[in-house]
C-alpha cells in the first residue's frame, strides 16, 4: 500500500485530503506542523504533500532538508501564485507543484501521475523498463548489457529519466548536463541525444518534444 507523508497545517484542507487518500487506498501520516524529518521518518514513505506556509519550520526549508537525506517525490502545495515560489521549489527538488485553491480529485490524478514515474530507489539504482542505472557506480544497462556511455551521456540519460514523461527544456539541459567550461550549444546537445539513441538501442525511448526540448517516452517500454 503506498504511503502518504502529508505536511499541511490547514485543519479543514488537511482532514479532507486524508479522507480522500484513504479512500484512494493509500496509508496516510499527517503533520499538522513544519518539521525536518529523519531518514527514519522517510523510510516507508512513497510520497510527500507538502504546503510551503506552515508554522514552525517553513515548506520550502523542510523540502531542501528531505532532498538532503532522500529522493522520495514530493509534491508542493502554495496559496501563493507568485511565480518565484514555484520555481524556488521546482530548483530544490519537487516534483510537482499545485497551487491552492485546487479540487482533491486534481491532486489525486497528480499524485498518481508521480508515482507511475521510476524513482531514484535506495540503492541507489534507477529504473525505467528494461534500463538500469547505478547512479553510484555510474554504469547503466540495457536489458542487462552494458552501455559504453560518456560522462555527458551518461548525466543526460539520468536526467531524462529521473523525469521521465516530461520535457526538458534545451535550455535545463545545458545549463545542468553539459559542460558550461566547453562549448555548450543547442547543436552539441543535439549530437550526444542522437549518439545516446544508438546506444539505448532504441532511438524513439527519448522523445523530441518541439519547441520544448526532450522527454524519454512515457509509455512502458
């Protein structure tokens, strides 16, 4: 049973999102308060609803601290509508960002778009069908053999991943993948996706996403 780690100090909000969650059928923890959880606290935990404004310790301090000790998803929720927010949380690690007021069914159908996305397990090895990356041996297979991949390929593959079904923009990717020392374009990035396709073995698992960049396929593989 997947498990809920909700962080919102509204009582009405708060009571009304566990009922659905455990109608939904997930285990729900619910804390009424900011604080800095331990890596025990996270241990069972298969996804995080954190507001940004709670008393004591603020969202955005208890989402930098969980990116510290864990890759569990965490999705975000603000009154603000202050873009800065959002992109503030986004650059600290969340994985979705929902602003209130929101309808509970929406925040539901996003929770469960998340977890249908591979996470960064604890071992440290990253999933996505029949690709497996050790993120600390830095080695990735594909159904089991090895990949010859680049340092660059390797950062760019993993970062695909890790958001699998969503764009990343050129821009994202050259500034956080490639080498801002050497030249870094949108030709060069476009040359290693095309060298990381003949290797993946299969060239439509990273998608072109016009006038946003690219995505691996979000379909099973």
């Amino acid at each position: 049973m997947p498990s809920v780690l909700l962080i919102e100090d509204d009582e009405a909000l708060g009571r009304q999102l566990v009922d659905h969650l455990k109608r939904e059928g997930y285990s729900t923890v619910w804390w009424k308060k900011g604080r800095l959880p331990t890596a025990e606290d996270l241990a069972d935990v298969t996804l995080i609803v954190l507001d940004l404004m709670l008393p004591e310790v603020p969202g955005l301090d208890v989402l930098a601290h969980v990116r510290e000790i864990s890759e569990v998803p965490v999705l975000v929720l603000s009154a603000r509508q202050d873009s800065s927010d959002k992109v503030r949380a986004l650059k600290l690690g969340a994985d979705d960002y929902v602003t209130k007021p929101f309808w509970p069914e929406e925040l539901l159908e996003r929770l469960r778009a998340r977890l249908r996305r591979p996470t960064l397990q604890r071992d440290s090895t990253l999933r996505w069908g029949a690709l497996e990356i050790d993120t600390e041996a830095r080695e990735a297979r594909m159904d089991g053999r090895r990949l010859e991949l680049t340092k660059v390929e390797l950062d760019l593959l993993v970062a695909l991943v890790r958001k699998a079904g969503k764009p990343l923009s050129r821009a994202w990717l050259l500034a956080h993948v490639l080498d801002p020392d050497r030249e870094a374009t949108e030709r060069t990035l476009d040359v290693h996706v095309s060298r990381l396709r003949k290797k993946l073995g299969d060239p439509s698992m990273i998608e072109t996403v016009w006038g946003a960049g690219y995505r691996m396929r979000g379909a099973d593989l």
